[in-house]
C-alpha cells in the first residue's frame, strides 16, 4: 500500500547533476534509463513490484541484407525486380525533364525497395516485495555515478535499491540493503521466444528474434528457432534460492543481483546462426564473475570507467532557488514550461544528453538508434531504426565537441559497413559503378537500398543522400581530434560517398544538380496546384552534397590525394547555389514554390547553415535562413526543436535559440504519448527524454549540441566565444568541450562578456 511520499532533496552548493522524483515511476517516459553502451536497463523503482525493463543493442530481427535475395523479392508484389530497378531511372528523369511531377512521383516507387528491421526489447526483470506502507519514497538518477537509486520506508523500516550498468564487466548491477529481513520474489520473462531455467542461484533464459519482419498493411513476424539473432539472459543473486522457476529471497538484509545477456550479432554480414558470435557460455561467465567480485568492486570499476568520460565537462549557467532545486524533477520541468527560470535544470538538461550517449553508443558498428538503446514495445514506432535523413546524425551532433569521441567512433564504424552495401544499393538502384550511397533507413545489417516496398511516399523512402550527410562525420572528426591514423582509415569510406555524388549529377542550365530530388518528407504546392514530392536540384540534396564534396577536398589535400582533389575543385563551383524566395526565405525547392507546409517539422534545406558550415551569419543568406525558421515557427517536434536551437545559434541569434531551447524542455505528460501531432507534440517527458512524440532520443542531443553551439563555436582556424548567449546566461563557465581547432577550451564569462579563455 502506497501512504506517503517525502521531499528527500536538500539543495546542495555542488549543484548535483541528479535527476529526482518523491514517486515510483508509472510509465516508461518516467523511467529512469541505465546503460553501458550495450546493455539497457530501465528502472521503474516500485515498492511492491519493482519492474527494470532490459535491453540489448544488439538485439534486432533480421539476418544479413542479401541485396537481390532479400525474402520480400518474393513476398510483395509491388516490389520491381532486383535486375530491373536501375532501368526505372532515366524514366523519372524524363519526367521531370518535361515538368510532369506526378508521373515522376509515380515512376518513383518503382525505385524503391525493401524496409529496414526491427529492434525488439530484451525483457523484463521483476522483484516483488511484500506489500507494506510506504513512507519516504525517493528515487533518483545520479549523472556524475551513472547510479539509480530507490529509497524508501517499509513499514517504518529503511530500504534502499542502487543499479548501474557496468561496462567494464558487461552486467547490470543492483544491490539491495534494508534494516529488516528482504523478503522477495524476482522474476525474468521476455515476449521474445524463449525458455527460462533456474539453477542453483540464477535464472538462465534462452531466446531468439524474428529472422525478418514485414510490415505492408500489417505487420508479419517470421520465426524460426534455426534463424535469426539468439541470445542468452542470466539473473544470479548470491544470497538467493530457487522455487518454481523464479529466485526467492527470505531473511537477508542486503542481496546482489548481477543480470548478463549476450547475443548472436557478430556483424552486419554474418549469419547470426551459422556465423555467430558465442553467446551461451559469454553470458553465465560475466554474470559468475561479476557476483564473485561483489558490489563494492563492481561499482569502483564502474565508477572509475565512467567518470573518465563524463567528467571532461562541466557547465554552469548560474543557479536556481534553493526552494524549486529542491522540487522533483518532474514538477521543475512543470514549473519551467510555465515560464519559471531555472538554469540548474538548463544545465542539467545539457549533460543529461552526454549521460545518454555514453549509455548507448558504446557497441562496435551498432550506434544509438531512435530511442537510443531503450524499447519495451515489440513493434516500436518507426521500428526504432536508423533514420538518416536527419535524426541519427543529430544523435551525434555533440559527440566531438562534448568531448567524447569514443562515442562517435562507433557511428564511424557503422557508417564503414554502409559503405560495403552502399556500393550494391549504388549499382543496382542508380547505375553507379564507383561510390557508395545510404536511403532514408537503415538496421545494423546496414540496409542501403530506398524503402517504400514499392507503394511508400516518395518525400521519405526515396530520399538518398544518407550516405553523403552521414560521410561528414569523418571530417568532423578529424577537425576535432586531429588524429590522422583516423582519417587514413575513414578516407575511404568518404571518397566513396562524394564519388556518388559525382556520379549522380546532372546538367541544367550550366550547373549540376540532382535528379531524381526530395527535401526529405516535405511536400511542395506548385503552380498548377499539384501537391508534389519528386523535384530536381531540392536545395537540400545540393547542400549535403557541397557539405561533403567540400569535406572529401579537405581530407584529399591533407592525404595528398592531389588527382580526386583536381576533381573535387572542377566540380564544386558548378554546383547550384543557393537562391532567396520573394518571401525572403531561402528557397527549398528548385524553384521559388511554396512548401504545402510552411510550418514542417524538416528544415533540410538549412543544412548548409547548421551541422554545415556553407552560410555564414551576417550575410543575405543567413537573413534569408533566418526569415525560413520564423515561417517554420516554434511548434514542432522534439528533435526539430533541437536542430533549430543549433541553427539559431549558429546564425548569432541567441534570444531565439534560448527561446527554442526552452520549448525543447515543455513539459510532456507520458499518458499522452500516444498522441501522434507532429507539428505540436514535442518537448520533454517527466525522465527528461525528448518527446518526439512518441520518444525520440535526437531531441536530446541536438539540445546538448545547441547549448555548446550557443557558447562556444568553432572553425578549423578559430575559436569563437559566446556566438549566441542569451541574457538569461550573464554569468557562467564551461569547461572540457573541444573544437575544430583540435584544442580544448574552458571558458567563463561575466555580465555577458568573456572573463577567461583558454585552449590547449
């Protein structure tokens, strides 16, 4: 029985980075996440069943993208054969050559192949306690330790639960301590196919995903116990003792739970059966040797792992009143949403984002997907894959500058793989014999190909910059890191996606452009009142291709490829430029028409002002960018919230940025979340994840990226401090970020002027 809940929070002068609320969590938008990069846990906290929901990043159905034997060849009809699909082409071009844009929508779809898997959730683990009265609940999640922790009164007696995710041992930790005898049931179970044992002091479950999925007008799971990814979950708990198939604990005042799972996955092209990694006996040895280590060598490794990569930065914004610090976190975010100043929940926010990212992108060719590496659902909203058409590059956006690189790292890896199906997709889809190119999805199979099985919406499934936009993370990353043994391994991969490039041009009127083109899911009204999808020369497609061409220039130069260089330096001038409305907006189409939405989520065509670098403040451009974000509003989607902050920053306008920043941090009610208004559903849920809605977790980084964007920013040759500060920020210090310049700088600012700057 639930009584009471107590205010367990004193302010504190360290300004602790602690997320903390005086309930259980209810929904999983309250939950509080752990991770290790591979491993997630969800924490739920309750006092009578305390639910942790786990997952496994590497968990997927599906099998390795076989290209022209891919199963949906020969299970949807709409689909244009393997050998076919690059005749469809000329076709559409010659559509648009005589301005018939619903045809070339049309002929589109023929240039569209199969979807990308789908992640699934590991499972659920379950400890169930007596019921009891419940007084002086509290529940929080430690940034600085990377530490849940539940604390409670169990009938006037002290109770206490801590978790953390280790990366060092692989294993989920909890650890339970109560001044009277812990009485308890703990229970694991999945939706996945599976088969669960216990043996002396551990629950041993065995499972496997669906080897494909197949979503045209439903949804279709296809299993097999010989195919797919398989894995292993072990639950041991030292001081427990086995009864009907759950872990039983009676009369110990203190238990440690240690849970371990491994699977299959050994690559984006092994068959996960036939060439799988060892899983089994992987998972009972972490899960053994993390329960002999025990609870305070566990956390010291933990603690010691962590904190080297998220203690490079500090932030501070100035502090909150002592009264609201002291409030829950949820009610702080109520409270913010109705216009209540609170810069310690601003900096929170910030370094809550660096928190994520070390939790889900720590896995070798398998990076944070939509939801990062959390999902309880079995069919989660855009089968929680990669979108790359805007959202898995914002989940990078910050990697570099908040000084972990190690996480972006993995990024890089996964976008080598996509390299290798990309030069397939390439071929097949657009004829191109030299290059490699990424659609609007892809799954760690690395899918390539343009989705849409054939009947999808031209304005998302056959966009196909992917390749080109993701491709500007390596020069990125040697901006900031200056490592050229880097660059030497990723140099090809980023010639590869600029060849594409080349590849695809065409001319029109004395200048290359697109053809085929979208402005990914935006559609234009045209004259004759056509809403339309299919273009030539979208300004988006022209702005990443410059972004990466540009990039490739600079990385060929440095490794003294001086003939792709000379080819590179021929083409970029020839490129389209950009082109200024009679509204005063920078125009997104090929020609000056209306978009049917002005106020759309996707601002693509201001890719060239932020993550590019194409558009400078101060100039006609930048103010034809600027009058673009006015008409696009401050209503819109959780992560669109995030990539406008950047952009406003990077356009020098800190008021605006500081404004879309707040709206990033609106309160949103998990019971709403089913709600699907793109326009208007964004903002923050109660556990500070981003609300697409439904959860998306971009929002958050590109939120992170903001706040350094606003700060600090950045070219190969200068540092510039407070680009964009608002006045709501006259006084404070960041410290640890890096830049373009390969240096590390710490910087703090009084009454809106810089007071110490120093890079090294």
């Amino acid at each position: 029985m639930f009584l009471g809940l107590a205010s367990a929070c004193s302010p504190s002068p360290e300004k602790p980075l602690k997320l903390h609320y005086n309930q259980p969590a209810g929904f999983f938008e309250e939950a509080l996440p752990l991770g290790n990069g591979t491993l997630g846990a969800l924490v739920y906290g309750g006092p009578e069943t305390d639910r942790i929901s786990l997952n496994d990043i590497s968990l997927w159905t599906g099998e390795p993208d076989r290209g022209p034997e891919h199963p949906d060849y020969g299970l949807v009809a709409t689909l244009t054969p393997w050998d076919e699909i690059s005749s469809w082409l000329p076709r559409v071009r010659e559509a648009l050559d005589r301005e018939d844009y619903p045809k070339a929508d049309e002929l589109q779809r023929k240039l569209q192949g199969h979807n990308s898997e789908m992640y699934q959730p590991l499972g659920q683990l379950e400890i169930t306690y007596p019921e009891g009265e419940i007084t002086d609940y509290y529940r929080e999640l430690d940034l600085a330790t990377a530490t849940a922790t539940i604390r409670y009164k169990r009938n006037g007696k002290a109770f206490q639960a801590q978790y953390f995710v280790s990366a060092p041992d692989s294993v989920v930790v909890i650890q339970l301590n109560s001044e009277a005898p812990i009485e308890a049931s703990i229970r694991l179970s999945s939706a996945l196919p599976h088969q669960t044992k216990a043996d002396k002091n551990a629950l041993v479950s065995d499972g496997y995903t669906a080897w494909h999925v197949l979503q045209e007008g439903k949804t279709v799971k296809f299993y097999d116990p010989d195919r797919g990814i398989h894995y292993r979950t072990v639950v041991t708990c030292p001081q427990a003792e086995v009864k009907d198939s759950t872990l039983q604990l009676s009369g110990v005042k203190e238990a440690l739970l240690v849970v371990a799972n491994h699977t299959s996955y050994n690559g984006f092209d092994k068959d996960p059966v036939k060439e799988g990694r060892e899983y089994k006996e992987a998972s009972l040895r972490d899960a053994q040797a993390a329960a002999q280590k025990g609870w305070s060598r566990l956390q010291k490794d933990h603690l010691k792992d962590y904190q080297a990569l998220f203690g490079r930065v500090s932030l501070d914004l100035g502090s909150t009143a002592p009264e609201i610090a002291a409030l829950p976190t949820d009610e702080q975010l109520m409270r913010y949403a109705d216009g209540e100043t609170n810069p310690e929940l601003e900096a929170l926010y910030f370094q809550f984002g660096r928190y994520l990212l070390i939790a889900c992108s720590r896995t070798e060719g398998i990076p944070a997907n939509l939801q990062g590496l959390w999902n309880e659902s079995m069919d989660p909203p855009w089968r929680c894959n990669y979108t790359t058409n805007i959202n898995l590059e914002e989940n990078y956006w910050a990697a570099e500058a908040a000084a972990l690189p190690e996480m972006h790292q993995v990024l890089l890896g996964f976008v080598h793989n996509l390299s290798q199906t990309g030069a397939r997709t390439a071929q097949a889809f657009y004829g191109v014999e030299e290059g490699w190119c990424q659609a609007h999805n892809s799954d760690p199979w690395a899918m390539t190909n343009p989705v849409g099985l054939g009947t999808g919406d031209p304005c998302w499934a056959n966009w196909n910059t992917g390749g080109a936009w993701l491709s500007t993370h390596i020069w990125e990353h040697w901006l900031f890191t200056r490592n050229r043994q880097d660059l030497e391994r990723d140099y090809p991969t980023l010639k590869g996606a600029a060849q594409f490039c080349l590849n695809i041009l065409v001319k029109k009127d004395g200048e290359l452009i697109t053809s085929p083109s979208t402005s990914p899911e935006n559609h234009y009204h045209n004259p004759d009142g056509y809403r339309g999808r299919t273009v030539y020369g979208a300004t988006a497609d022209l702005a990443i291709i410059r972004e990466c061409l540009t990039d490739a220039l600079g990385a060929a130069k440095e490794l003294g490829d001086k003939d792709f260089a000379t080819q590179l330096e021929a083409v970029l001038p020839r490129l389209r430029g950009y082109h200024i409305g009679q509204n005063g907006a920078l125009q997104e189409w090929y020609y000056d028409w209306a978009d049917w939405d002005p106020q759309h989520r996707h601002q693509s065509h201001l890719v060239g002002v932020y993550p590019g670098h194409q558009i400078a403040a101060g100039t006609p451009l930048a103010d034809a960018a600027h009058h673009t974000l006015e008409i696009r509003g401050f209503e819109t989607t959780g992560w669109s919230c995030g990539w406008r902050v950047n952009l406003y920053a990077r356009l020098g306008d800190g008021e605006n940025a500081y404004k879309m920043y707040r709206r990033l941090l609106r309160y949103v009610s998990p019971d709403k979340y089913q709600g699907t208004n793109y326009r208007s559903g964004g903002g923050t849920y109660p556990n500070l994840w981003d609300a697409h809605s439904p959860f998306q977790i971009d929002g958050n980084f590109g939120g992170c990226a903001g706040v350094i964007e606003m700060l600090v920013q950045s070219t190969p040759e200068e540092v510039i401090p407070l680009p964009a500060l608002p006045q709501a920020w006259p006084s404070g210090h960041i410290r640890g970020i890096r830049t373009r310049t390969g240096q590390t700088v710490d910087l703090t600012w009084e009454n809106g002027k810089v007071k110490k700057l120093i890079t090294q």
